[in-house]
C-alpha cells in the first residue's frame, strides 16, 4: 500500500501528464440527448443493500434522492429538452442509485444550499463535485469517486504560467466564494505578502457570463476552478487555455465523493457499490464519456483523510 506521502508524490507527478489536450472535447461530439443511449447502467448489488443500515432513513420510498449543483459540463447539465440532467455526476448517481435498487431522483439546488438539504433529509446524498475536508466530516460522511483537479485559465493569448504560489502575486484572479480553491489562493496571496510580494486582486462573481466577460476583457488575469469544468469549456469556445494545473486539496491529495448526513448510515453502501462498478468497467466507462479518466481512483473510500481545517 502507498503511504499518503508517496500517492502525493505520485499524483502531482501525474496531475501535468494528464492534461486534456486542448482539441479533445472538440473532436468528440457530446450527446446532449434526455435519453443519453450510451450511458452505463448497473444491476442490483445486493452486498451494498445489505450494507444499509437499519435504520437508514431515505427521503422517499424506493427512491435515492440527489442533489446536484446543476448547469457545468461536463459534471452536470440539462438536455435538450431543458428538463433532463445529463452529465457525469448524473451518472454517477445512476450507477449508485440502480445497484441500491433504487429509482433515481435529481434535485437541482444551489451550492450555498446542499448542506442544509442533505442534513434536514431533503437529499439522501449529493454528488456535485464536493471535496472530502476535515471540516465538512463533522457533519457529512463521505464515499469518494474522483481525484479533485483545479486549473487556472486565462484568456487565449495570454503568456501567463502559474505552477506556484509566487507566480499568483500581483494578478487578478477569480474564484468562487466558499470552495477549496478560494482556500488555497488566500494561503498562496497570505504566503506571498509575507514574503513582500504583491497581493492578489481576487474577484468574485455569481454570474458565469459577466465572470468570463471580465477574463475576456482584461479586467481579471485568470480564473481559478475545477480544471475537468474549464477544461470543457475552454475547448468548447476556443476563448481561454490552460495556465496551470495541480491537486485540489494542495499541497495535499484532495478527493471529490458521495456525501450524506454523518451517521445516516448509507455511506458503506454507497462505497461498495462505487467498487463494485470501478470493478466491473462501468466507473471507467462513465468517466470516459465525459472526458474525466485523468481524475480517475482506483478505489473509493468511506470518509478518508480529508483537507486540513482552515
């Protein structure tokens, strides 16, 4: 087994290896269709079942019930019908859902409101792209499914190379407010100003449109996000390249999962039926189809070492 110090040391050596050449999302066409005909599905996995606890509770009958942070590809989107989530935490959910023996159920919400809704039952679970931390443990537990990948993009044209925390000092970077990798920018601008650098100039927007404005325009140098989501999008429109990439949870290894209430009793089910479909080919598949294989785990984990609290 590979001690956390050396599946580090692996993973940043595979994190610039695995880049998404510019032109792949553009040669593959994307299958924005409500049906999605070549979506894997799973069969019952009755070890999983059987691996509920008893008193679980599920927000419906005979249904396994999802949030989800809908509106980026290519982890989730609607169809064509405007209806439909497509993506590849759709997917996810699905290959979980059918081996719990379960139709599944998902409901869009905002990032600000997963939590309240997966602690007052809303959600049996959410799968939108939330990364294991010490501090969310408290009150979630977790079932892991994907390696977290950040990417800085700038606009196309732009010089611009971030690998370290000192290449940020001066610039007008965007993030998200509330997420991992506004956590990581403001340890990389506190390091920086110590050292006498010049500070970053973070910006936050709500709204996607005027937030790639102000990267198009000049009025900000980058932007700093999960790297699979505008890695989609810069090859997509052809506006913004890839600047730099590195682990989510830097300097440590950082896992995107499954998350439920603390103690719902779900997340060993959940586990082994993500094992259970690494195991089969259809984990493999669904990531594929989506272009997420550099994010790719070999084993999914119950609540593993998480980021260190801020």
């Amino acid at each position: 087994m590979l001690t956390r110090r050396a599946s580090l040391a692996l993973f940043a050596g595979a994190a610039s290896s695995a880049l998404i050449p510019a032109g792949a999302f553009a040669q593959q066409a994307i299958d924005l269709s409500p049906e999605q005909p070549g979506r894997p599905r799973a069969q019952r996995d009755e070890e999983a079942i059987r691996l509920i606890a008893g008193d679980a509770k599920f927000a419906k009958d005979g249904v396994f019930t999802v949030g989800n942070n809908t509106g980026r590809f290519p982890f989730s989107g609607f169809a064509t019908d405007n209806r439909t989530v497509i993506g590849a935490e759709a997917e996810i959910a699905q290959l979980v859902a059918d081996a719990l023996g379960r139709k599944l159920e998902i409901v869009t919400t905002a990032w600000a409101d997963w939590p309240l809704g997966v602690v007052s039952g809303k959600f049996d679970a959410v799968i939108s792209n939330v990364t294991v931390t010490e501090q969310r443990k408290e009150k979630f537990d977790f079932s892991t499914y994907r390696k977290d990948l950040l990417g800085f993009y700038v606009k196309k044209g732009n010089e611009i190379v971030i690998r370290e925390p000192r290449d940020v000092a001066g610039l007008k970077v965007i993030v998200s407010s509330g997420t991992n990798q506004e956590q990581i920018l403001l340890r990389w601008n506190e390091a920086n100003t110590k050292a006498g650098l010049k500070p970053v100039d973070i910006q936050y927007y709500d709204d996607d449109v005027v937030l790639y404005l102000a990267l198009e325009s000049g009025r900000a140098d980058a932007y700093l996000g999960p790297n699979a989501l505008l890695s989609f999008k810069a090859a997509q429109e052809g506006k913004t390249r890839l600047a730099g990439n590195f682990s989510g949870g830097w300097p440590e290894l950082a896992e995107i999962a499954v998350t439920t209430r603390k103690g719902a009793g779900l997340a060993d089910a959940i586990t082994h039926a993500l094992n259970t479909q690494i195991g089969n080919g259809n984990y493999a598949k669904v990531l594929a189809r989506w272009n997420l294989t550099a994010e790719a785990i070999a084993q999914s984990r119950t609540n593993p070492p998480g980021l260190p609290k801020a």
